[in-house]
C-alpha cells in the first residue's frame, strides 16, 4: 500500500452499530484510514454466514459518534452488511474490512456460528483482506481500551503485508489488563454440549431456549483456546475454501 495514501477501511460487526465494541474499533481505525461504516441495525449474534433474501433490506445513513467516519444503519445480517457495502454504498472495494470488536469469544467452533466473522469471511469471498476482532467478555460494559494499541498494530501489519487469497484472521482478546503477547495458533478442536430449556407459555404452547456448555476436546498447546487461557492474544488464519484437501485422494478410492 502507498504510504501517502489513507486506507479506506470497511467497518462493521454482529452486535449492532451502537455496541461499544465496534464504537471502539470505529475510533481506532479513524487513526489509521478512511472509514465507513455500514453495521446491523440491531443484534445479529449466532447469525453465522445467513444472508437476507426473502425480505427487503434498507441500509441508511445514521450519526452516532462524532467523527469523519461515514456511517450505515442496515436492516440485514453482518454478511448482508458487506455485500451491499461493496455493491452498493462503495461501489469498489475498500482496502480492508474490520468485523467486530465482538462482545464475547469467536475462538474454536465459536467461528462457525459467528456473524462477526462471517462478515470478515464475506469479505476475503470478495477479495478484501479482512478481520474479525473479538473480546472474551460479553458485557455489554465491557472495558475496549486495552485492546486499542493491539488492534492498531494488527491491522497495520495487515495493511503493509497483505493477505493471501481465501485467508482472513480471527483475533481474540482474553478478558484482561494485561496481555502477555500475540500468539498465533490454530483454532482448538471443541464443541459445545447441548441442551433446550423446554418451557410452556400463558396459552400451554411449548417453546424452548437453547442452552449449551462450551467443551474443549483439545489438550495442545497451540490453540487459541490455550493461548486465551494464559492471557496471550490468539490470532488463528482462517480459510473459507472448506474442501477436506487431504481426504480427496482417499474419497476417490470409494468409487
């Protein structure tokens, strides 16, 4: 990238555009480049990669913050957020996108289910380097602050670096003051164990919530899981081309 000239940076998230978590990553990108914000008009977690398209879609001009940054209220899903922002608000391709800073972990399966990345993997499908930053605290007070000079330095290596094609980063942030360093490591192999709260309403309709304790199945070292849990920043290179490469050879010889 040429130094003289200011990134233009893409900027939304999962939580909705008045989360504190992406009013923080708003703030620091403001330092780094040109902004806009095209971000859910409402909570969107647990959406993964769902995309709007047996309704309508708005996608508005909104002032939340002061600022120079250019801003997007949209009716639709993180991904839905993306997609019009290319074809539609910025008609060409921004320089970078930034997803998050999400309220509460993406690390392990975390990133199958999340809006927050599935708008960081929306972007890398079009060929824009992208990240998704997460905080493991899902307060909705959550303190952003230690995490504004850690985020600066990662996208400013993403933007003198670049990105290979089909990959873009999940960083996660532990829940503390104190960071011990980055570590970047593959995503930790867990699940969760699932239960549904069966409940009945007013009327004697049953209906249920979903209730689920996250399990790590992974005893190495090497894992974002393990690294989160020793207060180091975990940083895991995701790719979005799901084929099982290795398992090919192996599948021909069924047939």
């Amino acid at each position: 990238m040429n130094n003289t000239q200011r990134p233009l940076i893409l900027v939304t998230n999962d939580d909705g555009i008045t989360a504190p978590g992406i009013r923080t990553l708003i703030k620091v990108m403001t330092k780094i480049g040109d902004v806009v914000v095209i971000a859910p008009d409402s909570p969107q977690s647990g959406k993964g990669h769902a995309i709007t398209i047996d309704s309508i879609l708005t996608c508005n001009p909104i002032n939340i913050d002061e600022g120079e940054q250019v801003e997007y209220s949209c009716s639709g899903t993180p991904a839905d957020c993306v997609k019009i922002a290319v074809n539609e608000i910025l008609n060409k391709k921004p320089d970078l996108c930034v997803s998050g800073i999400n309220h509460g972990s993406n690390s392990s399966i975390n990133v199958v289910y999340s809006g927050t990345m599935s708008a960081a993997i929306e972007a890398g499908i079009e060929g824009i380097p992208a990240i998704g930053f997460s905080l493991l605290d899902y307060s909705w007070n959550a303190d952003f602050s230690s995490l504004e000079e850690h985020i600066e330095k990662i996208v400013l290596k993403v933007l003198n670096k670049g990105l290979p094609d089909g990959i873009v980063l999940n960083v996660n942030f532990p829940k503390t003051n104190t960071f011990k360093g980055i570590k970047v490591c593959r995503q930790a192999r867990a699940n969760y164990v699932e239960e549904f709260d069966k409940r009945s309403n007013p009327q004697g309709k049953e209906y249920y919530w979903l209730t689920g304790k996250f399990t790590n199945l992974d005893k190495g070292e090497d894992t974002d899981v393990h690294a989160l849990d020793n207060n180091y920043i975990s940083i895991v290179p995701v790719q979005f081309d799901l084929t099982a490469h290795h398992f090919i050879q192996n599948l021909n010889g069924w047939f």
